[in-house]
C-alpha cells in the first residue's frame, strides 16, 4: 500500500518534498558522501496513510547492511504538512540501510516516521542475504513513509508514474 511519487536524474542538492519546497539528500541521510554516490539516480518516496499496510518488505534479493537510526520529530506527512514544514522529512526520525540488491546495485531504503507512528520496527538481520518480498520491518500505527534511492541508471520509472509526479499526483 501507498501512494508513490518518483523522480529519475535527482539532483542531490535540490530533491521535492513538494512543489515550492526542497531538501538536499546530504540533510536527510546527514550523510554527504553517501548523498554524492546517489546524485543523478532515481527516487522513490511512498507515504503510507493510517489504513495501509504498515509492513515494508526488500524490493530484491541481496544483502542488507545494518540499519543506521537518525533522530528527529514525529510530524505529519500528509500533503498538507509536507505544504507548511519546510525539510519535514529531514526533520523526523528515520532509519537508513543501505541494500547490495543483486538486481538494482547499491540502493538505500529510508523509513521515516510520521505522527501516531512510535517506532520504526526492523526484523531482519543486518549482514545476511535475504530474498525478495521477505520483510525488512513495520511501522507502529499511524502515517510514515518509505524513500527509495538508487544509483544512476539502475531504474527506469514508467513514464505515467513520471507524469504524475510532475502534475503532483501521488499514483
């Protein structure tokens, strides 16, 4: 469940939280190095409403790396707080781990907490290969979100999903 918006060639510095309001990647993953390995790539973000699935699962077979946990709020993140919190996703808590996925080269899978959600919940084992569709981890309660990110060239985005995005439709 959730509703995606996705980007293709990202500018690391200049990344849409939404229309008139941006975020560099070196702020949300409070990482500049690693924000530089993923300039040009694709970037995937699905916010998750209080009645969807709050189980995240790996996108591909590989190997995890142990999540890195980065502190912060528990602010809304419907459309209409992304509107009015400038940074907002760099603002709350979220969980980093970097994903070596057979598929789609080195990507990073980022949750992010949102109000209602107490905790970011990982149950899979650091440093162990798993398959695709196996859990990676759930939310507690409430509205969050996933980002995706992955290296250029990597992903094609189908194009509607693009147009969408461009329009501010969440698909």
């Amino acid at each position: 469940d959730g509703k995606i918006l996705a980007w293709e060639n990202i500018n690391s510095s200049k990344l849409i939280q939404v229309k008139g309001s941006n975020y560099s990647l070196a702020d949300l993953l409070q990482d500049k190095d690693l924000a530089e390995k993923f300039h040009e790539g694709s970037c995937l973000t699905i916010r998750l409403c209080p009645a969807d699935y709050h189980r995240f699962h790996f996108p591909d077979h590989g190997i995890p790396a142990k999540t890195v946990k980065i502190g912060g709020h528990y602010y809304s993140v419907n459309p209409r707080a992304l509107s009015k919190i400038p940074r907002l996703y760099c603002e709350n808590k979220r969980e980093l781990t970097l994903f070596r996925s057979e598929n789609f080269g080195q990507m990073i899978i980022m949750e992010i907490g949102a109000t209602c959600v107490g905790s970011i919940i990982q149950t899979y084992t650091p440093e162990q290969y798993v398959r695709k569709g196996e859990e990676k981890g759930f939310f507690k309660f409430g509205g969050s979100t996933i980002i995706l990110l992955l290296q250029k060239n990597f992903l094609k985005i189908d194009n509607d999903i693009l147009d969408n995005t461009k329009n501010g439709i969440e698909t």
